[in-house]
C-alpha cells in the first residue's frame, strides 16, 4: 500500500514537473518576444515593432483562404521595391487596418509602383491600389492556428497572471531541490556516524 501512495506521489511530482517545464519551453519564449516588441513600440511609436526585420501579424479573415486560414500568424520580411513581385503575397497598411492579400497586378505610373491586390477567396480585387510604402512586408511563412494564443498573451491581464504563475512555479521547484539537498545532506550526516559506531 505504501509503495502505492509512493508510486502515484512521484506521478504526480512527474507530471507537475513536466508542465512547469513544457510552461517555461512555450511561455518564456513568447514573453521574450512580447516584450521585445512592446519595447519597439515605445522607442518608436510610429511603426510596426519588428523582430530583426521579421514582422508578425493575426489573420482575423478568410480572404486567404485555403493559402491562409483565421488564427494562423503570418511572418513577413520587409523587402526591396525590386524583390516584389506578382503573385508575392504581401501585408500592407490601408485605411488604418493591416491586410495580408495576393499582388495580381504591378504597374509604374511616373516612376511610382502601384501594386494591384486581391484575396485568393475574394471575387473582386480590392478598391484601393496599394503603394511601395504602405506594404509591411513580403510573406515569408506562417504559424497555422495560434492567433488565438498570442492574441490572448497580448491581453495585459492574462500576460501579468502568466509571469506570476511562471515565478511561483520557479519558487516552488526551487524550494523542492532545497528540500531534496536538505534530505540528501540528513542522510550523508547519518551514514557518516552509522559508519562511526
């Protein structure tokens, strides 16, 4: 019966163990990024916070799909005037909204480029043409499904509640291999005078 209790005890410690870690693998690193990023926005307002030259953003629709689907994260890389071309998939700026469509068409009206976009599921291209410097970037790859995640790791309540969980559960691994020194050197300390008498 003993060895029972013992046994589902250090199931449960594997188990609590291997969330703590799997928090800190998937956690911290988005926290980084987060951040990161938050710092960007404060030194300079006016731009998109960027991640060496990498920027991301949510899909909120489906006007890329099947290419692209609701809640994937997209990666873009800004790029020469010279690096875009037809059929490249960029993310740009209009009336205050970010949209991430297909280039269908490319011309130069007096030496300016207007780029010529369109959502793969949408009939019609869109109303307004769009110019070398609303485009954020080109697109490079995206994350399928985990919109959701970083649009609820944005949210500053979750994010503060996540670092606080992050640092009790830092201090309660922490106070566990205390115990587990504390317990070792108890046992060290009797095997030494065990072996005296």
């Amino acid at each position: 019966m003993k060895n029972k209790m013992l046994e589902k005890h250090g199931d449960i410690k594997f188990a609590v163990n291997l969330l703590i870690y799997m928090l800190y693998i998937i956690i911290i690193p988005i926290i980084l990024y987060d951040m990161f990023l938050i710092i960007q926005t404060i030194i300079n307002p006016n731009s998109t916070p960027n991640f060496f030259g990498y920027k991301t953003f949510s899909i909120v629709s489906g006007s890329m799909e099947p290419t692209i689907n609701i809640n994937d994260i997209v990666i873009v890389k800004k790029a020469d005037r010279k690096e875009i071309q037809k059929d490249d998939i960029i993310t740009f700026t209009a009336q205050n909204e970010i949209i991430t469509h297909r280039i269908i068409n490319i011309k130069n009206e007096d030496g300016i480029l207007i780029y010529t976009t369109k959502g793969d599921s949408n009939e019609v291209t869109d109303i307004e043409n769009v110019e070398y410097n609303q485009i954020e970037g080109r697109y490079v790859t995206k994350i399928p499904k985990i919109g959701k995640l970083f649009s609820i790791l944005k949210n500053k309540s979750v994010f503060s509640l996540i670092l606080i969980l992050l640092i009790i559960c830092y201090i309660i691994q922490k106070k566990s291999l205390q115990r587990k020194e504390k317990r070792k050197e108890k046992r060290k300390k009797y095997e030494r005078e065990k072996g005296l008498q």
